[in-house]
C-alpha cells in the first residue's frame, strides 16, 4: 500500500511540474505583418497598409497623410511622411 501511495505521489508532482512549465503567454508573432501594424500603431479598417516580401518597406495611406518607411542596406531607417491639406 505505501509504494502505491508513494507512486501515485511522484507521479502527481511530475504531472505539476510539467504543467506549471507550459507556455501560457498570448502569441502575437502569429500576426501577419499588415496585421501587426494596424494594431500596432491604431489604423482603421478603411486605411491602406503594404508591406513588401522583404518587410523592409512599408506603406501606409490614411485620409490625411501618406507615411512610408524604408530600413536602408546600412540598416538604417527612413521615415517620410506627407500630410495632404
């Protein structure tokens, strides 16, 4: 009787340790990039967003203003942003 209970007690720390180690964090990476950027920066459904298969640059057009970044062969990165009046 005590190596059952002994068994059965092992084997239920076991259990809580494997669960108490799972990842429980929400995963945003599963976001396609267009996607990420509307949340990200707040976009509205009618906004246009592309991105190109590189991901380096982006386009944004909203009602008001047109922004486009671009990451450089350097590695840096350019913002123009052009306000319609």
């Amino acid at each position: 009787m005590k190596n059952v209970l002994r068994n059965g007690l092992i084997f239920t720390m076991l259990s809580l340790a494997v669960v108490s180690c799972r990842d429980t964090d929400d995963k945003t990476d599963d976001l396609d990039d267009e996607s990420a950027i509307r949340k990200e920066m707040n976009l509205d459904a009618d906004d246009k967003v592309k991105v190109n298969n590189e991901g380096d640059k982006v386009k944004i057009k909203t009602d008001d203003k047109k922004i486009k970044i671009e990451v450089n062969e350097d590695g840096s990165v350019e913002k123009k942003i052009k306000i319609d009046n």
